[in-house]
C-alpha cells in the first residue's frame, strides 16, 4: 500500500470519528486496566456489565484486594472465564498494591508482569493512559489490517509492527480505537458491508461484499441503517416496498370511511 493511500484511509476514519475513544466504561487508569483485562474473550458489553456493579463497591487496587477471589466473583459471573480472571484481577491488584504504591505501572515490563495482563492489554494502557505510540491488536484490528493492506501479517505481532511502523505520526495515537471499530461495526468477519464502507474505495480487500448481498451481512452498521428486509411488503401495482404498519393504517382508514353510519333517533 503506498503512503499516499495509507494517510487517505486515516483521514477518513479520523474525519468520521475525530476523538476514538474505548467502549469500555471507566473513570479511572485502574478501571480501565480491570476492565480490558475482563475483557479477553468476552464482548465489551459482558464486561461493562460487571464493572457497573463491580466498582461502586471496589475501584481500587486495595479495595479489589480486600474483597478477595470470592467475594470478586458474584461482580464477574456476566464475564467468560470469570473463575480463572477473578483470580488474575486479586493477584493484579495485590501486585500494584505492593510494588506500585497503588498506582497502575507505566512501563511494558512492568504492566505484563501484572497476573492477567498480556501484550495486548500492556499496549492499551501505554497507549490510552501514559499516551505512547501503541497499537493493540485484537481480532478485529487483525482483520481489518490484513483485509484493507494496511498491515498485512500472519499473528498479531506482525501486524502490530507493521501498522505501527508505517502509520502516519499525526494518526498512531487513535489508530488502534479507529480500526478495533471499524472492524466491529462495518470491516465485521463473516460478510463485511463494503458498500456501507467510508474507505471501500481504497480498501485493497478483492473480495469485497456486492451491493446486493449487503442485506445478508450481520455488520452493524447494515441493521441500524434502513429498515429491515422482513418488515417490508410490496403491494401489487404499486412500484415503492412500504412498511406493513403503513398498509395496515390505510386500510383501517379506508374501511372506517365506508363504514355506513348507524341512524339516530332510533330507539329500539
């Protein structure tokens, strides 16, 4: 992929969505370290889940400490793997506890060292807490570099190193939020919705999705836009597909207009 096009991708997502930012709810650096480690293997809606329960009563590394491995786990049921993470998360924060003075670690080492947190998680905290040039790579960051040519690679490592060393400076910093979204709302694994896509005509993906098969997607974007196919009803002599709530409305309207009146007057 040239230079030229690679800087046409990122401005476009940039210019559709200027300030990325996690989908994750936190308000603070640790929050957000419990919740992108919960979040490994599980949707960002599970984990909100439990971290709306989980940090009115623990948003602390003491706090999480005290509870122990126990009493952490009815806050984290919603969570896959909640066994093994319930014990990642005591661990973790016992480790901040002791060697952090409390406060999440600023360095690569020191954040994968945390029980829990690997490679991925260590790049989001660099990146969104402490503001370093990171790109975390999941699943969908993976899929959208290999498809569009931005970074084509065979693991995530590959990936990671080459989008991060060929994205533009003014770009790296939200990089990983605009392509983790735009691989889960529209770049989406089975059928992507190409033609809903802001970058399809630079995309280097040669398999793209048909206008046509478009309603067969399952992205995002494609079932919050326009209504759905089985709520339409073509009716016979008319050229336009209208709603079946509309046909509905009219003919109710037209049996009440030829509805006869009943006589008054009358009583029987």
């Amino acid at each position: 992929m040239t230079p030229v096009r690679r800087r046409a991708i990122f401005r476009r997502l940039q210019e559709a969505n200027p300030h990325p930012t996690t989908e994750l709810l936190n308000d603070s650096p640790f929050e957000l370290l419990v919740a992108v480690m919960l979040s490994a293997h599980t949707t960002d809606k599970s984990v909100n889940a439990a971290t709306r329960k989980l940090f009115p009563v623990a948003n602390t590394p003491a706090a999480i400490v005290k509870l122990g491995v126990e009493g952490v786990k009815p806050y984290i049921k919603t969570v896959g793997l909640y066994n093994t993470k319930a014990q990642n998360l005591i661990g973790l924060a016992q480790q901040i506890v002791d060697k952090h003075g409390g406060e999440v670690p600023n360095t690569r080492e020191n954040l994968e060292a945390l029980p829990g947190v690997g490679r991925k998680t260590a790049s989001i905290i660099l990146n969104m807490v402490f503001g370093q040039n990171e790109i975390a790579v999941d699943t969908h960051i993976f899929r959208v570099a290999n498809r569009t040519g931005l970074a084509p690679g065979k693991t995530p490592r590959e990936v990671e190193d080459g989008l991060v060393a060929t994205t533009p400076k003014e770009y790296i910093k939200d990089a990983h939020h605009w392509l983790l979204l735009h691989g889960r709302y529209v770049c989406v694994a089975r059928l992507p919705a190409c033609p809903k896509c802001i970058i399809a005509d630079l995309c280097e993906y040669p398999d793209k999705t048909p206008a046509k098969k478009l309603e067969k997607s399952d992205a995002p974007v494609v079932r919050k836009v326009g209504p759905r196919p089985h709520t339409e009803t073509r009716v016979p002599g008319e050229g336009e597909p209208r709603s079946r709530r509309e046909i509905a409305k009219k003919k109710t309207a037209k049996a009440v207009r030829k509805r006869k009146p009943r006589p008054v007057g009358k009583l029987i």
